[in-house]
C-alpha cells in the first residue's frame, strides 16, 4: 500500500469497523495523511489522487506547523 499524497509505503493501521470488513482508517507515518477505506479512489489510490495535492519530501519538511493551542485562561480571566 502506498500513501495516495506522499506516495511512501510507511501506512500504518489507525481503526477498524465495529462491524468486521467494513472499513478500516489508514494514516502515513511520512506525511500523516489520513483516510478511511471506504472513500472514493481519489481519496485512497495514489494513482488518482489530485496531482496539485500531492506532496514530495521538501513539501514536508517545509510545511508550516501548526500552532499549539494555548492554555486555558483561569476562570477569573474569562
């Protein structure tokens, strides 16, 4: 299996169905896209997934992080 954004072969399994055999959740360890089995193949082939979204090692190592959520303000300063 390869990633369908990354194309690397790191994928690990996230969850199962509670019903057996219905879906599963996969995630890239390379560039931690996520998708469930059961979306449409643009979503989970690398074949067919949007060329403008797929991502090559220098994409990832230069994107942007996401900022931390700040802690809660006590409740007097809310």
């Amino acid at each position: 299996m390869l990633c369908p954004r990354c194309g690397d072969q790191h994928i690990e399994l996230m969850a199962t169905s509670p019903v057996a055999d219905v879906w599963t959740v996969h995630q890239c360890q390379r560039c931690l896209y996520t998708w469930r089995s059961t979306e449409p193949l643009r979503r989970t082939s690398r074949e067919h997934y949007p060329q403008a979204f797929r991502m090559t090692q220098q994409d990832i190592d230069n994107a942007p992080q996401v900022p931390a959520i700040p802690p809660l303000l006590p409740e007097d300063e809310r």
